[in-house]
C-alpha cells in the first residue's frame, strides 16, 4: 500500500512512503512508464520520490509495487493544471540560432540526454534540499514562452531573480557531473543527487566547482550571471527525477525546506 495525503499534478514531486512487512529486503515501483528506486527513509521505511512529467496527461495511472508475494497496485490520480503564457523578447540568434551553431546545440543536448540517463545508483542526498539562493522565484514553472513572437517549449525550472555575483549554493549533497558553459543555459553545473535525481544550475557568471567534485547542500557551485539566452541576471534552477521535469519548488515541498515566500 502506498500512504500519500496531496493531490498529485503535472511538474510535481511526490513523496510515497510504501507500508509493507518489516522483513522485506527489496521493493520496486513502476509508475508513468518509469521504474523508480525505492530506498529506506531515515526511519527505516521504504520511500520513493516520484516525478510527475510537467506534460502529463490528466487521469488516473497505475503504480504497480513488487517486493512481497503478491505484486500489488495503487491508483494515482493526476489532477489537471494550467500553466501561465509569457512574451519575451531576446536576441533573435538565441530564438534561431545561426547554423554554424546547430552541431554545438545537438552535441550539449545529447550530452544532457547522457547524464539523466546515468544517475548514481545510490541515495546521495540525506538532508532537507535547500534553495540555491535566498531570493524568491520570479518565473513560474511549466510557464510557455514566446519569444519573439514564437512559441517554445515550456519553461522546466524556476527563475530567481537574483543579483549578479550572489553566490549559489548546492540545493543538496550530490557528485558534479556537469561544470561548463552552454549555449542556451550559458555556465551550467549539474548535480547529480543519486537515484535519478538532478539539480542544473543556469546562467552563471562564474563556475567554482569541476567535474567528480562532492559537494554537501550550501556549497557554493558558482555565482549568479546573465550568460547563455537571457534578458538579465537571474538563476535558472531546473530538477530531474527519473527523466521527469519538476518543479524545484515542488521539490522543497516534499523532500526541503520551503522558501518563505512560499511558506
């Protein structure tokens, strides 16, 4: 049986928490066509953090929980949310790159696609994730962008309108697996937090960290920029989980400590 008392919507975390006999020494879930690892939480119960894609569907979905001697399923119901529209306007070569340009952005995007691919198979985070910075966030989650007129991909993280040279922090304990620039996040740090779970830091104006770097939750990993496709200084927190694009908000929801503007 899976205990969980929020509703659950598209671009959200969830933490389940799974009752199941004492004696079990492994239990696996699969949800939204995704395997989740489950791990034992700081009091011995088995947990799964869950990412509900920020484009998934409303409706019921299936988790299908193996580990006893009857696999069990849970319904999971996704309830329907609406995502805000915003216009701006930016360089137009960051809108539609040049096309000497096309191969340096399919070779980062492929480099990303990698990296969510290849989390470390083990629980790195152990505290409560923090934010970045101690600003609150400006831009909101899921939000569609026009730039220029052309409609884009939803926007898959939350924006801090931070000035520039603040320090940004580790959200959580994690390994380094990304410390360079790109060209539409400009410098960009990934953490990788184990078990599929990834913070991207973007849009730095300084990198203070390197690839195989530990990092605990409040290390500096750079400092706040206007690099890459921006309007001004800001940072640009993105999470994974398992592939999935959540809210980072979301995030401190369930598993951190919230920022007070959102307490």
């Amino acid at each position: 049986m899976i205990r969980t008392a929020r509703d659950i919507r598209p671009g959200e975390a969830v933490l389940l928490t799974i009752a199941t006999p004492a004696t079990l020494s492994r239990v696996s879930v699969r949800a939204f066509g995704r395997d989740w690892t489950v791990f034992r939480d700081d009091r011995g119960r088995w947990s799964v953090l869950v990412g509900i894609d920020l484009e998934t569907k409303p409706g019921v979905y299936s988790a299908a929980i193996a580990g006893g001697a009857a696999p069990m399923k849970y319904a999971l119901v996704v309830r329907p949310r609406t995502f805000r529209t915003r216009r701006l306007s930016v360089d137009p070569d960051l809108v539609n790159p040049p096309a000497d340009e096309r191969e340096r952005i399919d070779r980062e995007r492929r480099e990303l696609d990698r990296i969510w691919a290849s989390s470390a198979d083990e629980r790195l985070w152990t505290a409560a994730f923090v934010a970045p910075v101690p600003d609150p966030a400006n831009s909101a989650f899921g939000t569609r962008s026009i730039f220029n007129g052309e409609l884009r991909s939803p926007h898959a993280g939350a924006d801090f309108l931070s000035p520039a040279g603040r320090p940004v922090k580790a959200p959580n304990a994690g390994r380094v697996v990304l410390a360079a620039p790109r060209y539409f996040s400009g410098n960009t740090v990934v953490i990788d937090h184990g078990l599929g779970l990834f913070s991207l830091l973007a849009h730095l104006s300084e990198i203070e960290v390197k690839v195989g770097d530990r990092v605990a939750a409040g290390d500096v990993v750079g400092k706040v920029g206007a690099t890459g496709r921006v309007t001004g200084p800001h940072l640009h927190w993105a999470v994974r989980v398992n592939g999935a694009r959540v809210d980072p908000l979301s995030l401190l929801y369930v598993v951190g400590q919230r920022p007070a503007a959102q307490r």
